[in-house]
C-alpha cells in the first residue's frame, strides 16, 4: 500500500541524543490503555506492545516516524500520536502511537516474538524465500484489486533491496527472520 506519510526520518531524532557505542538497539513502546484501545484487554499479547530495530536499521533513510498522512496529522486508528513506518519489514514492525522510545544494549524482547518465537523473528524482514510456519509468503495480494485477482511474487524487502540489502549482508535470512 502507498500512503503518503507525514513525519521525519528516525535518524534525525535519534542524532540529537548522541547515542553512545553501546547503544545497539531501538525499543519502541506502545501507549497502553485498555479503556481508549479494548484489545488491549485481551490476552493475546503482552502489553503494552513493543516493538525493535537494531540501530543501523533506525538510521537507515526510509526509516520514519510518522505524525500524519494524506496531509492531515495521524488519526489514532492509524497509530497517533506518533507512528514507526519501516517499508521493508512486515507491518508488525510498524509500532503505532508510541510512547517511548529507548535506546538499548540489548536486543528487546518484543511483542510477537515473545508470543510466537518460532512464527516472528526480530527482524521481520519481507523476505519470500522464507515461508512463514503456517502460510507461503512468496505471493502477495495487490491492495485495490479485485477477490479474483492474481497474486504477484513477492518482492524482497519489499521491493527496497537496493537501500536496504546492505544492513544484512554477512546474515543468513533463512536463519534471522
């Protein structure tokens, strides 16, 4: 799906707090409020919701923190006060109305991974080669057609391989999902 977002790039942020060499790692907290988000009541995760990026992964450009869309500011159903938007990785990385951010040492122990460990890796990143325990992942849905449309192939990082292929070089995708 293309939004046209409104925000900045995470990096810009994350530069003005000089992070030292130990930061390693980007955790993201969701605002947690059952009354104003019911399915906060439910069991089906721990909350509040967390989400994480390795650093680099934070600075990279097409890394942002969203405050609007379609020039308007950001509508609580679509994550506000303040939104993750990582293109490549799939939509759970994707934290919406975040209410702390932390750098950290350590990889966090985020929301779907702590749920389903052997489902959701950290990285989440899209990768088509690598089918997810209980669905292929190598055919996509195109947003807007119709129920008979054909799937297409999915892209690697969706599509972003070129600005992003860099940041898991020396990784094994099958491996690190």
């Amino acid at each position: 799906m293309v939004v046209p977002w409104i925000g900045f790039p995470l990096a810009a942020m994350l530069k003005q707090f000089k992070p030292t060499s130990k930061a390693k790692y980007v955790e993201f907290t969701t605002l947690y409020n059952p009354k104003v988000m019911p399915g906060q009541s439910s069991n089906t995760l721990e909350w509040p919701y967390v989400e994480g990026l390795r650093l680099d992964e934070a600075m990279n450009p097409l890394t942002l923190l969203a405050t609007g869309m379609y020039d308007d500011k950001l509508p609580k159903q679509n994550g506000a006060p303040l939104r993750l938007i990582v293109p490549w990785k799939y939509g759970f990385k994707s934290i919406k109305a975040i209410v702390k951010i932390r750098l950290t040492e350590q990889m966090p122990k985020t929301a779907w991974n702590k749920n389903a460990p052997d489902e959701y890796g950290f990285f989440a990143n899209v990768n088509p080669d690598v089918a997810h325990p209980r669905w292929s992942q190598a055919r996509e849905k195109v947003l807007g057609g119709s129920l008979f449309s054909p799937k297409r192939k999915t892209e690697m990082f969706n599509g972003y391989g070129k600005e992003v292929a860099h940041l898991y070089k020396a990784m094994d995708l099958t491996r690190f999902i």
